[in-house]
C-alpha cells in the first residue's frame, strides 16, 4: 500500500510544478521536428519530457537530446528506453536554472507554462526555436503552425 501510495504522489509531482503527465502524440512530434528543420546532430531539448518519446523520436531522425523531467520514476523509465541513444534525461526542473543553449525546444504544456517559458526563453537564450504543442504564446503570432504544434524563432 505504501509503494502504490508513493508511486501516485511521485506521479502527480507535475501538478504543482507545471503540466501533468500526458504523453505526445507521435504526429505532433512529427510535425514538431518538421517545424524545427535543425541539421542532423543537433540537440534537441524536451521540457517536461516525461517518459522519453519525443527524445527518442527526435535521436531515430539523427538529433541528441536533452529532457528535463522533475517525476522521477519518469526519468527513471526514459532513462531506461532511451540507453540506446544520445539523449541526456536530467530530473531536476527546466525553471531552476538557465535553459541550455540550443537551436530547438519541445513543450507540450498548459497556457500558463508556455507563457511563463516565453519570457524564460528571451532571457535567457537567443537565436532558437521553440515548437509548442496545443498552446500558442498569449499575445505573439506563431511563426508557423501545423495541426495545433505553434513554431516561434528567437
């Protein structure tokens, strides 16, 4: 009982912390490196990355990655599916620190999340791409979109 009981508060970890759990659908991470259009090599970082399927969609086109996952038996499981690929799964919280210097971030999160990430973003990178799926940036044309995934360049 305890085990279940641990097991349900580590999952709903994300609820005070930002978007809960729930997987991306593999045409919106399609669409979503179609959006990006970074050379091969690049690395790719998933904000919220959950249990790894959009990192290892984006290693199976030729690009590393990098999530950010707080729910550790989250990290635990992509670190276990992706052990194959160049990805990194870090569990700590994408808002604790600078955001790395990349050309290309997914999040697929609520409104509130995507908006605070905006102004997250313009502090602290330049020259990237942010793919957003479901939500656009209140305020801000999408540079493109594509069946609910919003493109933004920095």
């Amino acid at each position: 009982m305890i085990l279940i009981f641990t097991i349900v508060i580590l999952l709903s970890l994300s609820l005070w912390f930002g978007a809960p759990y729930l997987p991306s659908k593999s045409e919106h991470i399609q669409i979503a490196l179609k959006l990006l259009n970074l050379p091969k090599g690049h690395t790719i970082v998933d904000l919220g990355s959950g249990d790894g399927k959009v990192l290892k969609q984006a290693a199976a086109k030729g690009y590393k990655g990098l999530g950010f996952e707080i729910n550790p038996i989250l990290t635990w499981i992509s670190r276990f599916r992706l052990r194959k690929y160049p990805v990194e799964i870090k569990n700590i919280s994408f808002w604790s620190r600078p955001l790395p210097r990349v050309k290309g971030i997914y999040i697929f999160g609520t409104q509130s999340v995507v908006d605070k990430l905006d102004k997250k973003i313009q502090k602290d990178l330049e020259h990237t791409k942010l793919v957003s799926v479901g939500y656009k940036i209140t305020g801000k044309k999408p540079d493109k979109s594509l069946n609910g995934v919003h493109l933004y360049v920095y």
